[in-house]
C-alpha cells in the first residue's frame, strides 16, 4: 500500500514571520518529545491535511492569525521542558 507521505515530493516557498517559523521548530520539538522523528516538513504536511475544508473554518482561522499580536508566540517559542531537535542539511541562520 502507497502511503500518502511517501507520494512525490514538490518543494514549497513559505514566506512568514520568524515567530511562526520558530513555533514550528516547537512543534517538531513536540513531536519528539512524544517519540516521533519529524522533520519540518511532516509537521507542516499533517497540519495541512488535518485541517478542515470548510471555508468558514478557513476564514477564522486567517482572522485570528491577522489579529494576533507581536509576541504572541513568545511563550511556546521559549519553551525549554522539550527535547532540542538538529534539522539534518544545511542550518538556518537566524537574524
């Protein structure tokens, strides 16, 4: 059996805040502390494809995203009860 995460691969440009980009560095940290070995991409791929198909679920989710604050995210960005994950390829460079 062909398993959806082993399909043909296609590369993807995300543009977004480095707060998003962290708390998806804490999600794979998360992932780990429950014993999985995800990569940024198999977080970002099971996010998308739990996500709901409807457009008002859609809607307010975009809305609370364009409502949250500067720093939002500090809390989950800083958290140190997760295991620390090294990326394999190249390292991100942080500004």
């Amino acid at each position: 059996m062909e398993l959806l995460w082993q399909r043909p691969r296609r590369k993807t440009l995300v543009d977004w805040p480095e707060d998003v980009d962290s708390r998806l560095d804490v999600l794979v940290r998360a992932a780990a502390a429950a014993g999985e070995q995800p990569s940024r991409s198999q977080v970002l791929a099971a996010l998308v494809t739990a996500a709901e198909v409807r457009p008002a679920v859609i809607a307010e989710l975009l809305h609370t995203y364009r409502q949250m604050p500067a720093g939002a995210l500090e809390t989950d960005n800083a958290r140190d009860d997760l295991p620390s994950v090294r990326s394999p390829g190249r390292t991100r460079t942080k500004r």
